[in-house]
C-alpha cells in the first residue's frame, strides 16, 4: 500500500543552510561569507553526511556578536577625513 504524502502543515526554515542560503542568511554575498568564516566571524561549517551545512542558530548567535560600525572619529570628521 502505498502512503500519501501530505504537506507540511508548519512552515519553517530549514536549521542546515547551504553556503549560498548561510550567506543570504546573514545578508552578504558568499565571496564576503567565505572572508567571515575565514576570519572566525562566523562558525564553521558542519558535516551531515556528503553535505556541508551551517547551522542556522549558530549563525544568529555570531551575527549578533559582531560588532557594530565604529562611530565616526570627531578629529577626522573636522580634517575631512570621516
């Protein structure tokens, strides 16, 4: 007998994220995703079998540990350098 399937009546995103959908994730191009992992910016990814997947709560906890854009330095502003 064969089960039919039915749809998913919950909508979520999915906790694995490919490295183009981890880059969207955080809002930036997968060249500059690449760079962050590089840097320690952002984690690592993982294995779930042949794929390499980031996991998305991983990703909110280091976009929210980055910090945020310096603010403006009052002496290069008045040099016109700011």
């Amino acid at each position: 007998m064969t089960a039919l399937l039915r749809a998913d009546p919950i909508s979520y995103p999915p906790r694995g994220l490919s490295r183009l959908e981890a880059a969207r994730w955080v809002g930036v191009s997968a060249t500059k995703f690449d760079e962050m992992v590089s840097d320690g910016e952002m984690p690592r990814p993982k294995k779930l079998g042949g794929r390499v997947v980031w996991d998305r709560y991983a990703l909110d906890a280091a976009f929210s540990d980055l910090q945020d854009k310096p603010a403006a330095n009052p002496i290069d502003i008045a040099r016109g350098q700011g």
